[in-house]
C-alpha cells in the first residue's frame, strides 16, 4: 500500500477526480484521506460511509469496488455525424469522460384489449377451460410451496414474483396496470399517505413524458426508484429524499431538475428498473442529455444505490451536474442562437412580406388610378365624338327643318297670329315680328327660332336618321308671364291668339338661364 504522503501530481485522473469528490463531502486532511481511497479501491461511496460510520473489515465491499474498479469498455454505436461531433468537442482542450449508459424512453406496454370474435371465442372455449383449471391448480401449489422451509422456497417463489411482475393484466403484487399519468397519481398519493404532505415536484406523467420534457428544456432528469418492501426505503426517504437541503435543491429552478418517481411494483417503474439496471433499492439515476457523445442522446449519467446520508446524496448530484452542466450550457446558448436566428430570420421575412405587400398596394392603386385616367380620358373622347356627331346632326337637321317651315301668310291674311319675338343676345337678331297662321303649331314657332339664321340660305337636305332634336330654348310671355311648350298638338291660335309679345329664353342643360 502506498506511503501517506503520495504525491497528488502522481494520481490518475479517475483517481484525482474521486479525491476531489471525497474532500468536498468529508473535509478530511489529504494525508488522511489518499490511505482510506486506497483502502477503499478508489470507490467514493465506500470511503465516505467508512469515514462516517467508521471503518471496518468488509471483504464483500472491497469486493465489490475492486470490480467496479475493472474498466468496462462499452460498445459504441454512432453515426458519422455523431463520430464528427464527437471529434470536434474532443479537440476543445476538455478532460476525457468515460462513456455513459444510454437512458432509453421507455413506454409501457398498453393494457387495452380487444375483444376476440365470437366464433374464434367459441373455438377456443375448451382450451381457455383448461387454461383457467391449470392456473387454479398453479395457484394451489404455490400456497402449498409457500409452508416449506425457507431454503426450498426462494426459487419457487422468485419464479413466481418474475410471473406475477412481467404479467399482462396486473403488475408486480398484483397491482393493475394503469395509463403513466394515473400511476404517476397513485404514486404520489402513496407517497403523501406513507410519508406525510412534501414539497418534492414528483412529474405527473410517464417517464417517457419526463424524458421528452428534460431533453427539450435541457434539464436533468432525476429518476427515483423505491420498494415498499424494501427496509431503508422509509429511512431513505425521511433522512435523505424528504431532507431539507435535497428538497431545496431539487424546487431551485436554477438547478434544472424533473423528479420522477415510481414504485417497483408498477409495472412501468419495474421496467424502468430493469432497462436502467438497478440492482439495489433505494435507487436513484441522474439522466440528462451528452452532447459530446451524440447531438441527441440522454444517458444516466450518474447511479445512486441504497440508503446514504443526505449530504452524500446530494453532493453526489451536484458534481455530476458540475460535470455535465458545461456540455448543457453550450447546447442552451447554441440553441439560443439558434432561436434568435430564426427569431431575426422570422422577423426579416415578416418585414419582406410586408414591404412587398406595400409594394403591391402602390402597384394596384397606380394600376387603377392609370386604369381610371384611361377610362376618364376613353369617356371624354367619346363624349367628344358624340358631341361632334350630335353637333353635324343638329347643322343638318337645322337646314332640313328650315326647309319645312311654312311660309309667312299674305299681309292681307285675316286668320293669323301676330308674334313679336325678342330673340337672345347671341343671336344678334334682337327684335323680329313674324305672322303665322292661327293653326300653326307651337312646335313651328319653335322651329322657326331655331333656324332663323338658316332660312335665307337654307337647300333642300335630308333629315338627319337616327337623331331627335332638342331646344334648348323656351318662348314664353312676359305679362302675364306664360312657359309656351313645343307642342305639336295645340296651335298658336288657341294658345296664344291674335297677337303676342314673346321673348326667347335659353337654357343650359335643362336648367333656364337668368
């Protein structure tokens, strides 16, 4: 064995790394503690309970961290990015790590079932019969073995506990199988009633569920596995799980930590017990994500077995997470990075799409409002057009009608109608006085107004087709003051009589001028 006085330079790293381990939790001189490690095979656990408990001759322990001591290599399987990963994490100037077990997600095995038809039922009657009779008759063995002496028993017996905790409808005791979320429930409810109301944030789910949710947060899994009929599990639990500096830690949420717990005889937690290897209860594991040994893999990276002090426990905890807790803090900022580049990219193609929707808007209104000039200015030509049509059919329709208009009767004539018209100012007629015969139509002495300018010079045309002539003038008289309509029907005489004063008014549009 070595002298006292070793030097710490000439330690291996396994070995540095459990010193260090050991003085955080005991405080002990380094003279004094290097002897016990190496009495104690370099196995932290087992220095630390013979410091505290004091130490004894315990051949089986030694045993034991003798071949925990025996380096295991483990097969390793990964692909070629997980292998140029693992490179380049490995060139970063960091302490090598022995590999860590994978953590599987473990689903448990759904307990519905489907009902068999009824003709297969009806074939299969005699061999579930004789199904039903031999599992009676087992069952009466069993209680016939179980009042033999105890050295016949266990193996009968353990055979029969492996049936009873791998069955289909019920878990080990004969519990029934229930959904992750109510054995989750149940659990806690178990627990509260066996050890009193607690603050420990047992994860109601599955562990699956807690295995999604510790890989997406990136937070430390902490699975919790404990036997009823185990003795240290009521110890365990009031002196360590229950104590007051665990309980701290695990509700601190800068310590990152989902509590997961279960109860062996459930089915899911006797799976979980027997993919994370437990060999011993009161069971613990420490779950989070190794990035450097796979982008995506979660493995256990740290296993407590058996009752232990609530300092041991603890600190056992807080330096793995030490360990660990680097590997997680890169992969939280990369993936900040990653969350505020795609949050900066979101962002880009949000104020993309809305420019380029702006962009579309001004398009679409420029679009329409050239669109509406060009119909503005297709509409102005076209009123143009059949003003100017409107315009060469009125100037012919004017040299037809003055052609119409009959002749002013002979100045010895009695039946006339003695008009004196004011014509408007543009026309620069002023005054004229016109005699027509007493049945002449008001629509004649419209006429005659209308082409007054046109009679002297006026050939013979035609009346223009497709065109009906509107004046825009009124005759009427002055006092008292009477509107004279362009009526065809009544005639001057009736209407206005022997004579009459009459004055020419325009109008534009309808509306009469003042």
């Amino acid at each position: 064995m070595a002298d006292a006085e070793t030097d710490i330079g000439q330690l291996s790293p396994t070995q540095q790394e459990a010193l260090e381990q050991y003085l955080a939790v005991t405080n002990q001189e380094v003279k004094d503690a290097i002897p016990l490690l190496q009495r104690s095979q370099w196995n932290v656990q087992i220095a630390i309970a013979k410091f505290f408990d004091g130490e004894g001759p315990d051949p089986l322990a030694e045993a034991i961290a003798a071949s925990q001591a025996i380096p295991q290599v483990a097969a390793r399987h990964e692909n070629l990015q997980q292998s140029l990963l693992a490179s380049e994490f490995s060139s970063r100037a960091a302490p090598r790590r022995d590999r860590t077990d994978p953590a599987p997600r473990i689903v448990p095995p759904s307990s519905t079932t489907h009902g068999t038809p009824w003709l297969l039922g009806l074939l299969l009657t005699p061999l579930n019969w004789g199904w039903q009779a031999a599992t009676a008759l087992l069952r009466t063995l069993l209680y016939a073995v179980s009042f033999l002496p105890a050295a016949i028993r266990p193996t009968l017996l353990t055979g029969r506990l492996s049936t009873a905790l791998q069955g289909g409808g019920t878990s080990g005791g004969g519990r029934r199988m229930l959904m992750p979320r109510d054995a989750a429930a149940r659990f806690k409810r178990e627990f509260d009633e066996d050890h009193g109301d607690n603050n420990l944030p047992f994860f109601e789910g599955g562990l699956a569920q807690a295995h999604d949710l510790a890989k997406k947060e990136l937070k430390f899994l902490l699975v919790v596995l404990l036997s009823p009929e185990h003795d240290d599990t009521a110890s365990f639990v009031r002196e360590t799980l229950l104590a007051p500096d665990v309980v701290a830690f695990i509700n601190d949420p800068a310590s990152n930590v989902v509590l997961w717990g279960g109860n062996v005889l459930d089915s899911e937690a006797f799976q979980v017990a027997r993919e994370y290897k437990c060999t011993k209860y009161p069971f613990s594991a420490l779950v989070c994500l190794t990035p450097k040994e796979g982008s995506t893999r979660m493995g256990i990276v740290k296993r407590l077995a058996g009752p232990m002090p609530a300092a041991t426990y603890l600190s056992e905890l807080q330096g793995a997470m030490e360990k660990y807790g680097a590997d997680m803090a890169g992969v939280r900022a990369e993936r900040s990075a990653q969350q505020f580049a795609r949050s900066l990219r979101d962002q880009q193609d949000s104020a993309y799409e809305q420019s380029l929707a702006t962009d579309r808007e001004r398009a679409r209104k420029r679009k329409e409002a050239a669109a509406a000039a060009a119909a503005a200015e297709k509409r102005a030509l076209e009123a143009a057009d059949a003003a100017a049509l409107r315009a060469e059919k009125g100037a012919q329709w004017k040299a037809w009608r003055a052609t119409q208009i009959r002749p002013e009767p002979p100045v010895g004539d009695k039946d006339v109608v003695r008009v004196a018209l004011k014509m408007p100012e543009a026309s620069g007629a002023g005054r004229i006085t016109r005699r027509f015969a007493q049945d002449t139509p008001i629509e004649e002495l419209y006429a005659f107004v209308e082409c007054y300018e046109v009679m002297d010079g006026a050939s013979k045309t035609e009346k223009p087709a497709d065109y009906e002539h509107k004046y825009k003038f009124r005759v009427a008289s002055t006092l008292p003051r009477v509107v004279y309509e362009p009526s065809v029907s009544e005639t001057m005489g009736a209407v206005i009589g022997r004579s009459g004063n009459l004055i020419v008014e325009m109008m534009e549009d309808g509306v009469e001028e003042d």
